[in-house]
C-alpha cells in the first residue's frame, strides 16, 4: 500500500491542508485569510459536515482550493470514504482524488476491503509531516512556532478548521485561525504554498512497523 507524507524535498513547494469541516463560519474566515495571501490549500472534508453546509464546500470549490476525501463520520472501522466521496461530487460535480483517513490511522486500510476500495475509487492517501498539534489548542504562539519550526522543502502540514465533535466545532480551531495569517506570512518568505496536486508527491510503501 502506498501513501505520501511529503512532496519532494528538492522543490521549496509545501501544502496547507485543512481536516474535519466543512465548520462555518471558521471554515469562511479561512476562506478569506486564504485570498487575502493569495494561497491555495487543501481541505479534507467529513461527508456529515458536508451535509450539513454543501454550500461552503462550493465555496471552498469555486476559490479554488483542493477538496479532499475524509471519510464520512471520522470513524476509524466504517470510514465511509466511498458515501463521502459520492457526497463530494454530488456537491461539487467532481470527484476527489485524494484521501485522508480519519486520525491519519492507516493501519485500518491493511483490512483487504478498505484498501481495494481506496484502490478502486483510484484516491492517493495522503499524510502529513508537519503536526503542530492545533487540534489539542496548546496556543496561537506555540502552533506558529511548531509549523514555522518544522516546516522544509516538500512539507505537508495538517491543521483543523473543524472537529469530527460537534461540541468542540466553535472552539477548536480558534487558536490555529488566529496564528494562521502569520503563519503564511513567513511560509510564504521561503517557500510556494501549493495544492497538493501541484506537489511532486514521494510515494511511501506502508507496512505495520512504518508510522
Ligand atoms: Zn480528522
């Protein structure tokens, strides 16, 4: 089984990308953060969510940005990529070609049929290299220097706009929002912020011991 966690380290390209919503009005903020920079990112949206708010996933389609495939519920044992995906295009008019399973546990796709139908709906499982830990808020400061930290030619940093609980939707991701203006200021000093396919992606062959 094959799966990315970063693009090439010869290319100064690196990728935002964006897990659990689509969460208004946070997802929106973003939206605008991101056109004010003139920045394309990457967003691994819920099918529960998307049902929910189809008219922000249009949005986020029209800007401009990479629309990704993050199972329907963000339940480990039913991922619900394929209900996700059908919900995608129906939204959207065209299909994903990227996948993030819920956590990033890909050990769950070892089981045969879960890998045949990521196989068969022909998505790339994509990672991440860059965790600053947004989704556990440990301050606006912290998630800024962990990514400006971490960050190097190829890299894939994963932040939340949402969360998989409503209960925690509002709240989450306010730490990373207000760090993200300065985030992609000083990204955008030293590398291309791109979608990820604009990346030369690294294929990684994942076995049991790997992550
Ligand atoms: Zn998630």
């Amino acid at each position: 089984m094959i799966y990315y966690r970063h693009g090439s380290r010869d290319e100064n390209k690196i990728a935002l990308t964006f897990d659990d919503g689509p969460n208004p009005p946070i997802t929106l903020e973003i939206l605008d953060i991101l056109d004010d920079y003139d920045v394309k990112a990457n967003f691994f949206v819920l099918g529960k969510w998307v049902k929910n708010h189809p008219a922000v996933l249009r949005d986020m389609y029209k800007r401009g940005h990479l629309i990704g495939n993050h199972g329907y519920g963000h339940d480990i044992n039913n991922q619900g990529f394929e209900a996700n995906q059908e919900i995608i295009f129906n939204t959207i008019g065209e299909q994903p070609l990227f996948c993030r399973p819920p956590y990033c546990y890909l050990e769950a796709l070892k089981v045969a049929s879960h890998c045949e139908l990521v196989t068969s709906l022909k998505l790339k499982l994509i990672t991440f290299d860059v965790d600053p830990d947004d989704n556990h808020m440990p301050g606006s400061d912290v998630i800024f220097k962990k990514v400006i930290g971490a960050c190097q030619n190829g890299s894939i940093i994963d932040l939340h706009d949402s969360s998989e609980k409503p209960e925690e939707q509002a709240s989450r991701p306010l730490e990373m929002l207000e760090a993200l203006p300065l985030i992609i200021k000083s990204l955008k000093e030293k590398f291309e912020i791109v979608r990820l396919d604009q990346m030369s992606l690294v294929p990684i062959e994942f076995k049991e011991d790997s992550l």
